[in-house]
C-alpha cells in the first residue's frame, strides 16, 4: 500500500525542515512525499530543494491558499492512502504511517484518525492541548463532534468520488471535508487511540477575533452544505474543545 503524505507551505523556512525530516524519517517504506510551496519568498524554497532527492513531487508556485495548495497535491498523488503534514507539524514518531498503513490493512476501511497534540511553536515538547478523539459515529458528528484532521487519512479514490477540499473555504474546508466523507456520503473509518501527530501552536482559525468570526460562519455554512449539525453541534464543538486544555497533564 502506498501512502502520499502532502505538505502545502507558504514562508514558513523556520519549521519545514523539521517537517520535511519527519516523513523522511518514518520506517514505512512505500510513502510518496509531495510537497507544494505556494511561492516562497523567504528561503523556504531554498530549505525545499536540499531534500530534493527525497521528495517524490516539488511544486512551486503562485496558488490560492493551503487547501488550494493541499488540492495541487492531491491532483499529483498517485498513493492508494492520501494524509498530510503541515509545515509546522510532526509525526508524534517514526512509526506513525507503519501504523497508518497496517490499520487500513486490518480493517478495510476508507480513513483513518487519531489523536492530536498541540505543542508550543518555541519547544515540541511542551504540550499546550491533547485532542483525544474516539471511536466514530454519526450521532456525535452531528453534536460538533470531529475527529483531528491532520490526523485524518482517507483513501485517494474517496476524494475521485467525492471531491477534494472545497477553495470557497479560507478556514473550514478540512471541516467541510469531514462531513461531506463521514456524514454526507458515509464512508468507513476507524480510530487509532494513539498519538499521531503533533502540531503547533498558532492556528490560522484562532489568529484574530475577525478569523474566529469567519470560521463559525464556515462552520456553520459547512453544517448547511452537509446537512449535518446545526447552530447547537456549532456550540458544542466548541465546548469539547475546554477539556483538551486538562487532559494534556496526563500525558508523560
């Protein structure tokens, strides 16, 4: 089975090594690595082209934002499995596609998640939120629930049938998505209880109050689109949030 992991980034020289080097080292060894840059011009290109004997897939230039940028990526995948890692995450270890690839192989299912780490841009170390997601079903998707999507791993023939991520979106196409899979049309997932990726701190969603009010009017509007959720699934999606700010003290 092969896996396409894809990295849209955009000036972010800072962390994209880091991020690079994290599916470099993973121990699965059918990955495709695509990355897309949306024409850097701070040195992240420059950072880019150092692991250009690595990467399967280099794209440089002008798009429309990341979903914009992670659509180019899927147009290019040819993997039977498409996940992706942002320029500022990490895999939590070197075994997390390995454990991707041999759950789609136990369960014959269409995706797959996990759970999610927030971590300080400063220090990966240091955790600031534990998303511990759960099993799915269709009840809590329709309470706010959703599972992590950088954690989210879907088949490439779900996005041939179904659609990639919608550009309209500036902040909630990956929400979208999720409905549209696992709500709308229904498709197969199971849960991995473990850690898969880790994430930084900073988020363009909670950047601004002004960002904070266009992602509840995309939530709200890719609820509609979906015809999962309404106005309360909205609150309580962003109640669950409160208990991840705890949880992260039980973590070793």
């Amino acid at each position: 089975m092969k896996i396409s992991v894809i990295t849209s980034v955009y000036n972010n020289h800072g962390t994209i090594a880091e991020a690079i080097e994290s599916v470099l080292s993973q121990t699965y060894d059918n990955i495709e690595y695509i990355v897309v840059d949306g024409a850097s011009t701070d040195g992240t290109v420059e950072v880019i082209q150092k692991y250009a004997g690595k990467i399967a897939a280099f794209v440089s230039e002008v798009d429309k934002g990341i979903y914009d940028g992670l659509n180019k990526g899927i147009a290019l995948a040819t993997g039977d499995v498409v996940g992706f890692l942002h320029s500022d995450d990490l895999f939590e270890n070197e075994h997390v596609v390995a454990k991707i690839a041999e759950t789609f192989k136990s369960d014959d299912v269409d995706s797959v998640y996990g759970d999610l780490l927030y971590v300080k841009k400063e220090d990966t170390t240091q955790v600031v939120r534990y998303w511990k997601s759960c099993s799915f079903a269709l009840n809590k998707l329709q309470n706010g629930w959703m599972p992590p999507h950088p954690t989210f791993y879907v088949k490439r023939d779900v996005y041939e049938k179904f659609g990639c991520f919608d550009t309209s979106f500036k902040i909630a196409a990956d929400y979208d998505s999720i409905l549209r899979f696992l709500g709308k049309e229904g498709i197969s997932t199971t849960y991995i209880p473990e850690v898969l990726v880790k994430m930084r701190v900073g988020g363009a969603s909670n950047k601004s109050i002004r960002n904070i009010l266009t992602k509840t009017k995309e939530d709200i509007r890719a609820m509609d689109n979906n015809c999962v959720g309404n106005s309360i699934s909205l609150l309580l999606k962003n109640l669950s949030k409160i208990p991840q700010f705890f949880t992260r003290k039980q973590i070793v």
